[in-house]
C-alpha cells in the first residue's frame, strides 16, 4: 500500500519532521507533503510575483490565492490528510483545510493536545483518529501499512 | 430566485436576528437556517441522549456528531453559507464548516472586522464576497435578487 | 428542517411504529419511509409478477432486484438512514444498506442492543449515532428540529 | 488490463491465499489487497496505539476507525470488491463493505456456500457475480484477461 | 412514494398507453415520460426550426440533438428508466438511452419478447427487473408502492 | 415537462423580452432567468455594498464575485442555458458561462448572427442547438414541450 | 500525450487489427482496449466458470454479467470510446456502451457505413467524431497527437 | 510535486515558449499541454480528415470537436489551467476553456494586459491568480514547488 499524507497546520514547530523521521523509520511507502512553511514567503508571494498592493487585504487575498494553489493540489492528491493544532496562533487555515478534506471524503486524523479537546469537538468528530502526538501518527500509519 | 442561506459561527450575538430582520425588510425569498444556537443544550445533547460518558472527550464527540446531523443537511441544501467570525472563542467549528462548504462547491460569504484579515486570510479566498456588517450581508442578498 | 428518514433493518417487531408514534407526538416535520415490511410478499414478488423459477437462487435474485427498485430510490432521497439490528435473523440486508448509505454520504443512526457491540464496531464506525432503543433515535430528530 | 481487487470478509480461513496462488499461477497481472487479517491487532489497534479505553464501546470505536483507514483506501482503489461469507460470525463488516463498493460504483463479486443463498440475496443481486469456491473467483480473474 | 418513470424505446405500438393505464386504475403517485412519439416531427425538427439541410446526415444531427434536449432533461430527472425493444426497426436509441440511464445510476427496466433474450443480454445484464409485458411494468410499479 | 432555462451574454438588447413573449404565447411551463441586466449596478455593486477600491482591478473582482453569487446559483438550478452573442463587447462572460454550463452537463443553446460562426465554432460544438433568432429558440422550447 | 481507446462493437471483422496496425504505424502512444471478441467463450463463460443453467436466460444473464467486469473497467479507464456498428447483428451492446460511456463523460467516436446514418443518429448526436472507415479513426488519432 | 499545466489560449505568440523556458530553467516537475496551435490545420482537420463539407458551419463543426477530443483529455488531467488573452481576435475559445476549467474544479490562472480588466472580470474573479506577463506564471509554478 502506497499513501499519500498531506499535513496540515501548524508551521512553527518540527511536528512534520517528527513524523518524517518516523516514517522512515520504519520504512512506511508514504509520501508526506504540506503546505509552504516559510512564514514570510508565504505571507508574501502575492506581492512578491504579482506586485505590491496598498491595501494589507488585498495582499494577504493575492497571496492566500497562490498558496492555494499548492495546497488544493496536495490535498487533492492525498489519501489521508492530517490536521495538527498547537498552541499558538488562531489556526483558522487549519480547521478550514480539515473541512475541506471532509467534504471530499479524504481520511482524516487530528492530532493536538487534550487541552484542545471542547474547541476541536467538531473536527474531532469528523476524523477517523484523534492523537495526542505526532509518534502516534506514525504507529497509525506503520499500523494500516501491516502486512499480518 | 429562492434562497437557502446558511449562518454559520458566532453563536453569542444577535448577529442571526440582525440578517433575519433586514431579508425581512427587503421582502427576500430567503430560507435563513443554522445550527443549534443553544450552546448548553449544543454541548450536552450526547450525554442527554444517549447517556453520560466518564470523559469529556467521548461527552464531546458524541455531541459533535449529533450536531453534525443537523448542520451537514443543512449545508447540504443551502445555496450560500455565511460564516461570520466574532471577537471570542477559537471558532474552530466555522472554520472547518467554511472549508467544508468550499470543497462542496457551495457559494461562501465571509463576515467579520477587518482586524481578523490576516489570520482568515485563506478563508476569505475562498469566498465570493467578504463583509464587515450583517448588514453587508443582507445588502448582498438584495442585490442578488433584483430584477434589474 | 424537513427531513426524510429511511428506516432500515428488522422488519419482525414494531420498532417503526414507535418511531413513527414518537415522531407524530413530537410534531416534527420527518417523513419516514422504508422497506417492504411484509416477509412473504417480499420473498416471492418476483416469481409472482415474472413468474415461477425453477431454482431458489433466481427466484431471491428476482425478488431482491424488484425490493432493490424501492430501496435503491427511499435511500437516494433520504437525508437519514437509520438502521436498527435485531436479535434474529442474519441481517445482512441491513449491513450492506448502512455501508451503501454510508458511500452515497448518507447520515447514518444505528440502533441495536448494546451486545451486538462488537460484530456492529465497523458499522457504528460509520455513524453519527448509535442509540439503544427507538425512543433515542426519536429524541435525536427531535433534537434537530429545535429552534434554541 | 492491470486489476486492483480488493478481498473483503472472513479472516479465519486461507481463502485469501487460494486465490493469490491462483492468481500467481494464472500469471495475471492482478494486485490483491485486503483488510488486517489479525484479529487481535485488528480489535487492539486503538487501545495500542491511542491509550486504553475503560469501556468496550469506544475501544471497539477506535480501532473500527482506525482499520477504515485502511479498507476505505484500498476499496476506494479497487476496480473489484469480492466480499466472502464463511459460516461464522456475525459478518456484518462483509455485508457492509459490499454495500459501500456498491454505491461506489466497483464492481462486486460475492462468493459464498449455496446454503447462505436466501439470507445473502440483496448482497448478491447488487453483484457481478456469485461463486461458490476461491477457485470461481480466480477462473473470472483469468477470464476477465484473456486476449481472445 | 412519489416516481418519475421514464419510458424509452418502441414508439410504433400503444404500449406506453397500456401501462399509464395501468398506473391510473392502481392509482399509484408515479409521473410518466417519454420522447417524442410523433415520428416525422422527430425526424423533421431540425429542419423545420434551423432551417433546411442539403445533407441527410446533418439534417438527421440537428433532429436528434434536439430531441436530446427533451431526453436528457427527462432521464435526469427520473427515478426509473423503462427501456422497450420491439420487433421491428434497429432501436440503438432505445439501447443507447438504456447505457445511458445505468451510467447515470437509474434504475432500470428493460421490456421486451423472450425472443430477443441473446442480443439484449448485456441490456437485460443491467437491468433490477426483465419484463415480457407492460402489465408486469405495472404490477412491479405497483409492489414497490405497496404499504404492506 | 418543467423547465428552468438561463438567459446568458448580452445585455444590451431585448432578446430575453423576446423569448419570454415567445414563452408566454406559447403556454409553456418554463422558467427564464439570467444575470442582472443593470449594467451599471452589475459594475458598481462591489463598492456599492462593500467600500471604495482604489484600484479599477479590485473593484471589479468584487463586483464580479457579487455577480457570481447569482449566476452560479442560477445555472446551478437550469436545465438548459441559452447563450446569446451579439455584436458589440467581448463578451469573454458569455463564453466563460457557456464553458460553466457545458462543465456541469447542462444542454446548451447557442444563438449568434451566422457570421459569427467561425470565432465561435468552439462554443458552437458543445452546443445541443445553435440558432440564429430568439425565435428559433422558442420554437425548440416549444417542440420539446409537445405531447405529440 | 497517453490516451487508452476503447473499442466497442462489431466482433466478426478485422477493424480493430485495421486500428492497431495505423496507430502502431503512426507510433502514437495509444493504448487500445476491447471487449472480449471470442464469441464461443463470451456466450458461455457463466456456464463455464459458475455451472451450467437450465434456462438460456440466466446463461446469458450470467455471461453478460462476467463479461461486464471487464468492460466496465476499461470503459473506465478509457479516454475515447470508438463505437463501430456493422451489417450484422442487433449489435445492441455497442449502442449500449455508446450511451454507457457518453454519461460517463468519455469522448465518442462512432464508425459506420453511411447507410446506418438515420438509424444511429441518436448515438452519433452523441459523439465528437463520425467516421466511415477505421482509417478515419486512425487519422484522427493521429492529429490530436501532433505537435504542430 | 508533479503538476500537470494545460496552457489555453491565444495561438499566435510565443508565450508558450517563455513558460516552457522559464519551466525548464527553474527545473521545475511540470508537464505543459495545450491546444494544436497549427491555425491551419486546426481549422481543417474535420475536412481533411472526413471529407469536405459544402457549408462553413458544418466545415468548423467538425473541426472544433475533433480539436474538442484533445481539449477535453488535457484539460481533464490538468491540475491547473493556464489562459491568455492577447490583444488579436475574438478568443471566445479561451474564455469557453477557463469556464469549462472552473467548473471542473481545475485551478485556474489568467494572463493578460492590464487593459483587458474590465471586459474579463468575470474570467479573473474564477481565478486564483491573474497575471500580467508569462513570466510571473512561471514565478508562481516555481513558487508552489518551493521546499521552504
């Protein structure tokens, strides 16, 4: 079994390196992607490529737009989509892309802290697991990937 | 042209009565629906139901997915959904029901202050119109329905 | 919010009445719909209008195809599929009506004695509810009906 | 033609390496897959890995989820669904995944004893076929290749 | 239950009569369509609209994209698909509205004379019921309206 | 036979008075609607309703989104959308509908002045009909409302 | 650019060599597929694999089902699907598979003598190309490949 | 990230060329289709390849859906579509495409003069980035395939 994961949410820790190594680890046929991690690129592109707006709304749509770009590929192309939320930041980008992988029917898992738990009710009942840490991730995915 | 409408967020202003009462005004063909208001009863009718759970986490869930009943026929059958975002709480939920409508293809409306641009960016483009007023709203819902 | 319900599963004891009771009582906008629920009838229209087959397995294929007419169009207009399981029969017809409503993105409500738990796990997986008794099935469409 | 075939149902015989040596030796160009074959990790999977359940109904909730995770991948990459009945066990994961492939359009082939006939007829009129023995199955994979 | 029935096929015979008969004297809820059954009309619609052809090809092309305007509306909206081959003409119409319908997931009805059994076997292949007469269109229509 | 019927591209003469005279006369149960032909408020209601943009570009994207909420919705509902060209304007809006509707599987009408056959042969083949006059296309709502 | 061509239709002719050899001469990258042409083991492969059948027509319904599988999916996977109607035979099926396939969304090709023009013009309505030899499929196999 | 670029539009400059440069000098994993833009043979291919038609509307007929047979397979696997407008011809083709894209749920990028805004509103408000040079395309595609 190949998977295509695509992780979503937070940018400001190493959460997806975490699962990368583990992934690799155990030598799982996954192929991991996400979204732009540079803050500022990301922040930025739609000025950067297309020209710079007076308006920080119409460069922060410019830019959500390009971003957008990558990222309805990936989640278009992947079979599972996980959403981590961390402590940090509103995360609006993240509970939008898990209702957008919902209505898709691509396979869900959530990962965040418990402490998260009432907030995320809503994602969390859309989802086909919800972890604690990204180690857990990996033991769902070497799990599914098992041959016996 | 009838319209199904559905107002998604904010559950803690009258911000739903405020739309109602100007498609009233206007004399509108809109259906305005949206999920349970009733934040007790929405965060207890798991446990009301269908008995009391040990912990939060399956008090919660059990709740989101009976919630869920309601709000995903109602998305289903809305020809718009507004989604407004307000000062407090994490609002998860309206995020993950903006996505959720995107990725059905249903037409978005995005309303909240313009101090929350940044942080929704992405929620925004993916929206036909974003508003700062309810009354916004209803002026969009208006135009919409003009003969000429 | 009107909603159409189909009412899948054990056609040997009443519990589609006492829905239909509770749903009356309760004034809800649901109409409810659901098999055949007459056995014999159900077993041999096929052979009655097609006429008579020499071999079981053609005089069920018949059957079930003709029962298929019905059940294959209450689904597809259904906005809820609740299937109950019962302490008889194989009930096979009502698994493979949950994994079909399940497919189309039906919402699913199973109802079955707490010690079918374990062989019905994949099955309640699927759902956004799983009640004990009828009356919980009512008192979640009732729930969902509620203005505040 | 290259077919993906997914092999659905009863866990506790070798009917699954009668068909994959059957395939072997027919040298068709054929990739089987199917679900977790172990029971125990099977029932396990969520307490394992997410933290021990104190009550039978969410332990058997999260590894229900958790194996969807797997199933609905490799049904959802399927060209063929053969789900099989044996003469143990409750079976419903059988007769609910022949459900979900048939509402995704996959094309389905039952095999079962003949005695199951009557309470299996709505599963095997929603198939292509209906076998009696692995062997059945292996003989339509080979047929289904043939260059003339 | 409310259905829309669609009957294709044989325009030469009175058999859509017979079975509108038949739907009335059940008095079953069950809206009945069909093409155009004025055969020059069909043939000459094209040219009488748009203006004449030199060609028979293109008159015979703008005939039945126009009649494909009526048809396609009407299979859309059908719950059933009734499909009659008759002894005389080639018929592809009614085997091309046949293909059509199964891939659109209608149910279908084929009727025709066990004569014709070997070359419609792939039509009949896809059909939920095989009738030799209209009276057993009826009398299917109306088991699946039966309370009871 | 209901039909709902779109009414796209120029808005600058009476062709839709037209064929709703043409509808009216001819008794015929059909639905007409189209965008706002206002073409002033269709220009300025993004600032209108949502503020002053500096720039012609960002007006417009906001009028245009505004406008979009209404097409969308009403060549979702429409059964077959008819696709005016004329000879004045770009009208890149036009074809971008008739490419929209073709997308979506809606029955297409084209009617252009012959001379405009070449630059819109593209559009032209995906059509079911392509007429020169209103006219024509009542005649064809016409003829495909007969009953014989 | 890769295309898979399906051809349906006619079995009792070379036309499907006559394609192979100008595709594999024009080095297109084409990959052609097709149902399976050895009448003998078409018509009997139900019998043969799953048991003799007293009646003609469950042997025939038992074939047409086994050979579905494989039309099915390479209807599927197919790009184009050429149609080819001969002088012989109902030829039911291939009408069939044209309205099969063109619900589906695939591009049509139809092949046949001009003598079949008013008969087939329903399915050749449906098609983007009517062609009188295989030739002519050739030919226009190869121009959609060119590069210039 | 592999990506699959359809690049719709104007034929008669070089603009394909400067992407594919400025794809090749990023070293970017993109695959670039588009439509033939031999003009001649575009326009001549129903003709030459199936025999002259007397009419012109017929002659572009033919030639604009076997250019459809290729549009429709490229477009189809794309995962974004480019469409430019020059400053030459009607280009009712391109604005066909970019609706045609929309509605598939391809993601879309428009580039053109700034003069064109206006008359393209409604084109641009359907696209995640609109570009003035072929240059800033090539920005983008190098964008999203970024690794930070």
């Amino acid at each position: 079994m190949q998977l295509n994961v695509y992780l979503s949410g937070e940018i400001h820790s190493n959460w997806r390196d975490a699962i990368a190594e583990g992934v690799k680890a155990a030598g799982l046929d996954v192929t991991l992607t996400g979204p732009n991690t540079n803050h500022g690129a990301s922040d930025d592109c739609g000025d950067d490529i297309l020209g710079a707006e007076a308006s920080n709304f119409w460069k922060d749509h410019k830019a959500a737009k390009i971003n957008a770009l990558r990222t309805r590929k990936l989640i278009g192309d992947a079979d599972i989509v996980v959403v981590r939320f961390g402590d940090q930041y509103k995360q609006w980008n993240a509970a939008f892309d898990a209702g957008y992988a919902a209505a898709l029917g691509k396979s869900l898992i959530v990962q965040h802290d418990p402490s998260l738990t009432h907030p995320l009710k809503e994602v969390d009942a859309a989802a086909l697991a919800v972890c604690e840490t990204p180690q857990q991730v990996v033991d769902i995915l070497s799990y599914i990937h098992r041959d016996q």
